[in-house]
C-alpha cells in the first residue's frame, strides 16, 4: 500500500499523468523522486513532525512532494492557489512550516509573501524567482535510495469557522511508524466503487483539495494510475475520460452541471463507457442535476458526506438515492445522531444539528475553543451541518455550518468578509449570505446597511467590491451587493441572518429591504 512498493514490482506502470500535456511519471521515478526529496528535506533539517506548506497549482511535481513529505515524516499542509498573500502568510506562520513551496504560476502571490515569512525556507517548481530556490536543481544531486529513518508523513489541511481565521484540523490516528501502512481511504475505495490496481482515476480538481488530494493519493497507495487535469474544462473532462479509458472520478456538483450545459452533440461526442464508479461530495447536488447524470452515466453515481475532520462518513449509491432522492446517505464508519439544541438524540424527521457517535476524533490546531464547540455533552462530533434523518437512516441536509455558502465546491465562511466590510468607514452594519445559483451551487451575496442611508448606490457598491477584492480571495468576495436600511438585529445585537437569508431563497415573508 505505497508507491515504493509498486516501483518494485512495476516500475514502469504510469503513477500518473498529466492530462493535458501527456506527461507521464512512472512507479518507479515517483519513488526514486520522492527518495531525493525526503533526502533534500533532511538535509535542510526537517526533522520528523515538522511542517512544510505548498502553495502550488496542479503541477506535475505536486505529488512526488507529497510522497517525499509523506516518507519523512512530515506534516504537510496544501494552500489554495485563490488565496491572498496575508491569507498565506497567516497559514504558513500558524501551521509552523519551515518551508514553503510554490509554483512558477503563484510566482506574483509568493514573492508578495516571501517577505512576510522570515526564517522560512522558500523553494519553487518549475523555475525559480527572486529568493525562491529550484526545488528540482535543489533535489536532483541527492541519492534515489530511502532515507534511513523513513515514518509517515500526514496532511494538516485548513478548514475555516464561523469565526473566520482558516484552522488546521488534526485527525487522530493519522500518523502510523509504517510508511506503508493500509490506507483507509485505499480500503473504502476498493469496498465502496470496486477499486482495483488497475483503476484509472480522473481528477478534475484542484489538489490542495482535501478530497481530490486524499482520494488520488489513495489510489495511487495501492497501485493504480491518476489522471490530473491541469484545470477543470467540461469537454475536455469528457475528452479524456475516453482518452485514458478512466474507471473512477470523483467530482462536485459544479462540474455536473457544467458538463449538462454542453450542447447534446458535443456529449454525445465522447465516450464515457469506461467508467465503473464516479462520486460526488463537497457540496449539495441539486436533485434533478443527480436524476440527470445518472440517466446519463447509468447507476454508477456514487455520493458521500464527511469533512476534513474525518469524524462520520455517510455513502449512498444511485439505486440507494433513487429511492431517497435528496440523501447523502447513512453512516457509514459512524452513527448519525440529530440533536437539539441540548444536544439530545430528536426522532426521525425532525431537523436539528448533524452529529457523528463512535467516529474518527480530531482538534482544531491551536483553538480548544472551536475544538470543544464540535463536541456535545454525548462527546459526539458535529461539522456544524443542520439536517433529519428518516426512519431508514438516510440522512438529508437542510443547511450548512452556520450558513457557510458552498460555491462551486468551495467552502466560503461569511464571518471573514462580514469582519473586512464592518471596517469600511461607510459601513454600519453587514450580514454575507449564500444565494442559489444554477452553476455554482450559491452566490456570495453582502447585505449592507450603509452608515448614512444617502449612499446607498452604485458608487458605495463599487468601493466595497473593490475594498473586499484588495483584502481576500476573489472567490470570499461579493458577487452582489445589496442595501437595508436596518438590518435584523434583536436588542441583544444577534443578528437574525436567516431572515436575510430566505430572502433569497424564496421562503414565505422574507425579504430585503
């Protein structure tokens, strides 16, 4: 269940491949690479434990990184190539990496980081700018042999809250001596979509990604070959299903939806038949967009719930949603609990906080706080998601860690723009609320109450869609601003955001105003 393992018996069977350019590295050079990588990172001083960050695009390097990272020992922590400097240099300081790895295509990002990190080791793929060191010419000199004290390495991934700040989530568990040790997400693979080392597995998103980084590092664990888009296109995703005869794919809804928008003939262009297994997860998949894939793709359309933290998984296959349209499942390595709000078991069908018994236990790296706001008087375990289940233990969700907008597959916290609006000066008041949107799942939308009604209007629009764009990700930032004069406030100062919320939504008596 490691690379090294196949090199040995395969050396020359595709590890993975670049999907648009064709680039292909074996069994055999991953592990020879990822060996000169553990060395170089011993040699810079990284012990085991220690941190690295990657701030990299989907680059053929990527993985021989992960592997070399994962045979040392290291903690590794993938940053979203949408982010801001300050939103890097945050994580990079807060998961304490002594090195930071970029890519030639973040160059801009990075060098505005560089000097934000002081004492931190700054390497590049694919060239090298300005401090940033090769990291190919800085591994090539070093021996293709393992290091004499391999142990496995772990992903720290960030996953933000309510509170705003992104936090590191710890797993327990995730660390094992053994480098080859069974990997959990390799063994739901070949349990729940029929993986074998002969998988071919499209992966058509971002790898910092905790989904499509940790399912194609499963795949390529035991043995077989990924195929990774350099970036998401719906035909081309079609194009090279057929191309490099791929099994299994994991997806969002995004790109189903992306993909039914291709006019008929173009679909009808590709052949999709190799296919044997797909999933979806990250995000809620609108029922008719479900209903519609799988009567394209037949009942190979898998779907699960989970988080980073790894506390429950719920699975569900197309015959299993067909019958409970609407589903993300039942649990799987944990029991699904709903809870009132103090935190005791409701029946069947009535709505209350998504909890997980018996499953996986993980901490919010430096919050205790956050760490004990997922746990209840029960110890179980919740990702902050309202839903019911029904009398067969399917469970549906209703809404989503405190209105956390979910656009696109990415998880948008509206804490963190509320906190950078209500410090314009014209600003008096915000709520960021999530709005459908056919593509992307939600839009982010900034309801604000201006500090002098008069400036309602397209000028203070502009400022703020400016202002929030200078300070964050242009994926956290408003796709529509709106005005109230008041917003919901009860004489408490707690905001009643739903309210907002249903505006959009088309609930009864709600709206913006």
């Amino acid at each position: 269940m490691h690379p090294s393992i196949h090199a040995k018996a395969n050396p020359d069977k595709p590890a993975y491949i670049m999907a648009y350019s064709g680039e292909t590295v074996t069994y055999g050079e991953l592990d020879a690479r990822s060996n000169q990588g553990a060395r170089m990172f011993r040699s810079l001083g990284l012990a085991t434990g220690d941190a690295i960050a990657l701030f990299i695009d989907n680059h053929p390097r990527y993985y021989e990184i992960l592997w070399a990272a994962q045979r040392s020992g290291l903690r590794f922590t993938c940053l979203s190539s949408k982010l801001t400097p300050g939103e890097v240099e945050y994580i990079v300081k807060d998961c304490a990496a002594k090195l930071f790895i970029a890519s030639q295509a973040l160059a801009e990002t990075a060098l505005a980081v560089a000097p934000l990190i002081a004492g931190v080791g700054l390497y590049m793929v694919g060239g090298e700018t300005g401090p940033f060191k090769s990291f190919e010419d800085a591994r090539a000199p070093f021996p293709t042999t393992p290091i004499a004290d391999e142990s496995a390495g772990r992903a720290m991934l960030y996953s933000s809250g309510t509170t705003g700040r992104p936090k590191g989530v710890k797993r327990a568990g995730d660390v094992d001596p053994a480098i080859d040790a069974p990997s959990p997400l390799a063994m739901l693979g070949q349990a729940l979509y029929g993986w074998t080392p002969d998988t071919v597995y499209l992966s058509p998103a971002p790898l910092y990604h905790a989904a499509p980084l940790g399912w194609s590092i499963a795949v390529q664990s035991m043995g077989g070959t990924v195929v990774m888009m350099e970036r998401f296109d719906p035909e081309d995703a079609l194009r090279f299903i057929g191309q490099y005869q791929v099994t299994s794919a994991q997806w969002v809804p995004t790109h189903f939806v992306r993909m039914l928008k291709l006019p008929p003939e173009v679909r009808a262009r590709y052949d999709t038949s190799s296919l044997t297994s797909v999933f979806h997860a990250a995000a809620p998949c609108p029922v008719p967009v479900k209903e519609q894939m799988i009567a394209w793709w037949g009942p190979i359309v898998h779907e699960y719930y989970a988080g980073t933290e790894g506390n429950g998984f719920c699975v569900i296959t197309s015959q299993e949603w067909l019958a409970h349209k609407g589903s993300v499942g039942r649990g799987l390595t944990a029991q699904v609990r709903i809870c009132d709000d103090d935190g005791d078991p409701l029946p069947p069908r009535a709505e209350g906080m998504v909890f997980f018994e018996g499953g996986g236990q993980f901490e919010y790296h430096g919050d205790p706080a956050k760490t004990a706001d997922s746990r209840n008087k029960h110890g179980w375990t919740t990702l902050g998601d309202v839903g019911w289940v029904d009398e067969e233990g399917y469970l549906y969700l209703t809404d989503r860690k405190s209105f956390m907008i979910i656009s696109g597959g990415v998880n948008i916290y509206p804490q963190e723009l509320e906190n950078l609006l209500i410090g314009h000066p014209r600003v008096a008041d915000v709520a960021v609320v999530g709005a459908p949107d056919d593509e992307m799942g939600e839009n982010v939308i900034a309801v604000v109450q201006p500090l002098d009604w008069a400036d309602a209007g397209d000028d203070l629009r502009a400022d703020l869609m400016a202002y929030a764009r200078a300070h964050l990700s242009h994926v956290k930032c408003p796709r529509v601003i709106d005005f109230m004069a008041e917003l919901p406030r009860h004489a408490t100062g707690k905001l009643y955001k739903r309210l907002i919320r249903d505006a959009y939504w088309a609930k009864d008596g709600a709206r913006i105003g």
